[in-house]
C-alpha cells in the first residue's frame, strides 16, 4: 500500500505476503506478535529487506490487505507525528477493510479525518490511481519482463529451463526501486488532477510516463525455442497475465 501527501512527499510502503501458518498455534501467536506474521526462518530475510528499504513487510495466509492492516498502516505514518492537533484528510477507497468501527475510531483518536472515494471514481477522485499507480505497476511489469528475459537468454542448450522465481527479498527490492523512482511532481500532479489542491500556475507538475516493455512477442519466440511451451499455446500478453504471475510468485513457498 502506497502513500503520499500533496506537497509531493513519499512515505514508506506497506507490503502483503502470502505465508502459511504455523501449525502450532503458540507458534503462530509468536509469529503475529514478533514477526509481523512470519516464521523465524523466513523472517531472517524479511527483516533485512525491511532495514535496507524501510518499507514495512507482514505476512498472513491470504496474502491480502485487512483491517488489521490498515490500523497498523495509520499507526505507523500517523499515530506517532509530532503534532496529532494538526488535522490530516486521508482518502481511502471503500475496501472494507478500511472502514471497519476499530479503523474509524483509531483514525479519529489520532486527529485523522477519513474520507471514503467511490469504488467508480478512483481514476479521477484519488490521486494514487490518477498518477501513481500506473508508473509504479509498469516499472514492476518491466522488471518481471526483464528477469525473465536474462533467465531465457542465460539458458543452456540442451538443458531443460526451470524458471527461478524471485523471493520474497527480491520482490520487496523491485517494489522499492518502483515506488524509489515515482517522482514528487507526480506525486503532486495527483492531487491536482483530482481538484484537490488548488492550482498554481507557477507551478507546472506534469505526471511521468514510464513507457512499458513490448516483451510479448520476444518472450513468446524465446520460450518456444526452449521447449517450454507447446506450439498451438493461445496467444497471451504478459499485461493481462501479469497480475496474476505476480501473485503466484509471491505465494510461492521457498
């Protein structure tokens, strides 16, 4: 989950993981509490990818945001700012997980007033989704379409290819580099194309265009001369496909 505020400014991201859970439910109790969800093995990577990027990493067996998230999410970039009698707007689409009783009174304790955009006006009323969000997913999609380009090309004939997923740590590092490169005048330009701010003309924040890797056919031609697939394959676009090769590397276990 992303944030970023009107002035420009970029804050730590919070990542989800799929993890399963301990059997052993004293382990698991120690895993929330200790490990933001992870066992103490994996937690070993976990927490050196949290030092070198600052993004905060959880875990939980769906993989998937809640509400439990989010309170933690608000006490992270707000419960602890130095002046809570300074009032914040914070926009939040409607995912339920963002407007539970528990979410709503934290966020008001804390001096945040919650404001909720509608699911059909994300594109024009929330900035994320008006400027961010797309730079960052094609900065991740061109990084995905990048790794598995060098594992093609780096493939040895006559050696059956078995595609080296990232883990957890490499994911996070994609993540961080995506977002690490988001400029603040895109930031900015969110909330003006949104109506949020008022406009300035002095000020010109214009939103980057990441121009996106046209890998499909590449990719294709390369798998299919490694074996990989069979020729009368349907036609795909890694675009379509990439949400969900994203989610599945993800839960993968290691």
């Amino acid at each position: 989950m992303l944030l970023g505020d009107s002035e420009g400014n970029k804050y730590d991201p919070f990542v989800v993981f799929n993890v399963r859970p301990s059997t052993k439910p004293e382990n698991q109790v120690e895993n929330i509490q200790r490990r933001k969800g992870f066992g103490i093995h994996i937690w070993k990577s976990i927490r050196k990818a949290q030092a070198e990027t600052g993004m905060q990493i959880h875990g939980n067996g769906k993989g998937w945001w809640d509400a439990k998230l989010t309170l933690e999410w608000l006490k992270h970039h707000f419960g602890s700012r130095e002046n809570l009698k300074q009032p914040v707007l914070l926009l939040l689409d409607d995912f339920s997980g963002h407007w539970t009783t528990e979410v709503v009174e934290y966020a008001k304790v804390i001096n945040v007033t919650l404001m909720k955009v509608p699911a059909n006006a994300t594109s024009v009323s929330q900035p994320a989704d008006a400027t961010w969000n797309g730079p960052v997913k094609t900065r991740l999609q061109n990084t995905w379409i990048r790794c598995l380009q060098e594992q093609l090309v780096a493939r040895v004939p006559g050696v059956p290819f078995k595609f080296k997923p990232p883990d957890r740590a490499l994911l996070c590092q994609w993540v961080w580099a995506a977002w690490r490169d988001v400029s603040a005048s895109t930031i900015r330009a969110g909330f003006r194309q949104c109506g949020l701010v008022q406009h300035d003309e002095d000020v010109s924040d214009v939103p980057e265009q990441v121009e996106a890797l046209n890998a499909d056919e590449d990719v294709f031609q390369a798998m299919l001369h490694s074996d990989l697939i069979d020729t009368t394959v349907e036609p795909f676009t890694l675009e379509d496909d990439f949400d969900d090769l994203f989610r599945a590397i993800a839960r993968a276990d290691e």
